[in-house]
C-alpha cells in the first residue's frame, strides 16, 4: 500500500511538473522555459541587483512558490525537520557551479526535457551530459565519496531559507524601490503571478511529498532499472510535457532557430555533465535542493544561497551562454568546476577512508 502511493505521488509529481512546465509558457513565460529553476534564480537575482542585465530582472513568483509549497506540505504532514551541518562551505560552492553548469547549457534539468519535449533537438547533448555526470557521481558514491553525515539542529536553522522566501514574497508585493523589473527581454516575459504562485506552491507540495527529482529519477534508474518509481515520474513528466506541446503547437523538432539554445554541443553536453555529477554529491538537482530547503534542510539552503550568487556571477561575469554560444569565460568556469569536483571528491573520500 506505501509503495502504491509512493508509486502514484511520484507520477503525479511528474505529469504536473510537465503540463504546468508548459502551460507557463503558453501563459507568458518565456518559450521552453516555462519552468527553469537556473533561469528563475538569475532572473530574481538581477531583481535584487546581484546583477546589472536590465533584461533579466524579474522575482519569479514560482520560485517562491516551490519552497513556500515545502514547507507548507512539510508542516501539514509533520515532516519538517531542521538539519544541516554537512560540509555546509563545499555546497556553496557546489550550488555557485551548478549555476554556472545550467548557465552554459541555458537551463536546469526541468527546462532541459522542456526543450526536448517542444523538438529541440540540441537538447539532446545535455540529456547524454546529464546521464554521464549521474552516471560520474555514482562511480564516485560507491568509491566512498561523501560528505559528513547530516545532524538534527536544535536551533531551528532549517527555518532561515523558508523565511527568506517569505521576505521575498512580500518584496514582489509590496514593490519597494530596490527591487528591478525588466521592460524587455526575458524578465519581462511572464505568466500572471497569481498562476505562477499557485503553480509553485502546488509544485512545492507535490514535490516534497514524492520526492521527486529529474537526477535523482536518473540516478535510481541507473541503480535499480525498472523497478524504481522515479523512473515513472519521470516518463510521466516527459510525456505530459510533449502532449501538451502538441496540444498548443509547440512541437517544432529541429536543430536551428529554437529558443534559448546554442550550437555548441560539447559544452551542452559538459555543463549539464557537471550539473548532474554535483547533484548526486549534494542531494538533487537545483529544483530538489529548493524543496529540501523549504523543508528545514539548511544544507540544502546553502546550496540555494549559493545558487543566487552563481545566477549573479553568471551574468555579472558573462558566464551565461546566449544563442550565438558559449563565452571563454563560461568554457573556463566549467573546466574549473570539474577541478573543483574532482578535487573535492578525492579529499572526501580520503576522509571517508580515514
């Protein structure tokens, strides 16, 4: 009986996340971008001033959403629990190059099958990308790389990130002069906030619930083949996102022309390499770690502290890749985040050793 409601919470975790990750687009958000935690994040950074891009300032309502849902669904089910204190440094910075990793490719995990799912085939250098980084955490995982074991915190640490967002919240509606909208571009492109909340919140809660995750659906994939439920959830997601595209004319298959991509498949394929070998090592992919954050995970809120500042750097640095490809300094700040990775793996598995 658990592992049916298992089964189904994931499956609907993923048919919600596609059709919602559509119909955002089709209300106002950016094309194949309907849901993009990376895209999100730069975008409500640049709304806070981390960055200088007037085309890319907007506080995005569902990403509020996301982490107000956990902790909404994590209270109500008594599920909430404050805990943290593994290796809380490493994961900023791990969360800074997971940025930089969605950055170089223009998008999260979710937006990636977005953009397979409306035809763009130069997504598909990032599926085998994310594979392969999934597939590189793991080999590293069963070597004995990991962090120090998570302990629960008396001092309600978990409650920071949650009550942050709640702040932010009340900056998007009470609109005090710090906070930047763009009159062009991407930031100003965007679905009603009244969806977009509510599409968030409902994301949040479903999430939290099943535990849903695009790497972590191909992490268990990778260790259990069929017999895993995430792999479901992620069919599901897939295949609700491709209908609904269908449905609204949204399916343009090709190579050229499609929105938000670039040519340039071998840094496609390393940025969400590097994107999927981070998050096997932290617990998720940039959407997971903003659920366990809303859920007292104050590791997983450094990761999404260190998401904001890699959103900023991305732009502020000229990290992010735009349609005409990949700047050097984007080239240079993946090639560093796999030293980085692979630096900070050997170190914790010889401390897992000792």
């Amino acid at each position: 009986m658990v592992r049916n409601r298992e089964f189904w919470l994931v499956v609907a975790s993923g048919l919600m996340l596609g059709v919602l990750g559509v119909l955002l687009s089709v209300w106002g958000n950016p094309e194949n971008s309907g849901i993009c935690v990376s895209c999100f994040v730069e975008n409500s950074a640049g709304a806070l001033g981390l960055h200088d891009n007037q085309r890319l300032q907007y506080l995005r309502p569902e990403l509020i959403g996301f982490v107000l849902g956990s902790l909404l669904s994590a209270l109500l089910f008594r599920d909430f629990r404050s805990r943290g204190g593994s290796a809380p440094l490493s994961r900023l910075f791990l969360g800074m190059f997971m940025i930089f990793g969605c950055a170089v490719f223009i998008g999260c995990p979710i937006k990636l099958l977005l953009r397979l799912t409306a035809g763009d085939l130069t997504a598909i250098a990032g599926v085998v990308g994310l594979v392969a980084g999934v597939w590189v955490g793991l080999k590293g995982l069963a070597h004995g790389v990991e962090f120090v074991p998570q302990s629960k915190s008396k001092a309600n640490g978990g409650l920071l990130i949650p009550g942050l967002f709640m702040l932010l919240l009340l900056f998007f509606l009470v609109r005090p002069g710090f906070l930047l909208f763009s009159s062009q571009g991407g930031g100003a492109q965007f679905a009603p906030w009244p969806l977009a909340l509510i599409a968030g919140t409902a994301l949040g809660v479903l999430a939290q619930r099943s535990r849903f995750c695009i790497t972590g659906s191909i992490r268990n994939f990778l260790l259990m083949g069929l017999r895993t439920p995430a792999l479901w959830g992620l069919l599901a997601f897939i295949a609700s996102a491709w209908a609904v595209n269908i449905a609204y004319g949204k399916f343009n298959p090709g190579l050229y022309g499609q929105p938000g991509a670039h040519l340039e498949y071998l840094w496609s394929f390393l940025g969400m390499g590097l994107v999927g070998w981070i998050s096997v090592l932290i617990g998720g992919c940039p959407f997971r770690q903003l659920i366990k954050a809303g859920e007292g995970d104050a590791d997983a809120g450094l990761v999404v502290i260190g998401m904001f500042i890699g959103g900023a750097l991305a732009q502020s640095w000229g990290i992010a890749a735009t349609a005409s490809g990949v700047s050097i300094y984007g080239k240079i700040s993946i090639l560093a985040g796999f030293a980085l990775v692979a630096a900070g793996s050997l170190a914790f598995r010889q401390r897992a050793a000792d």
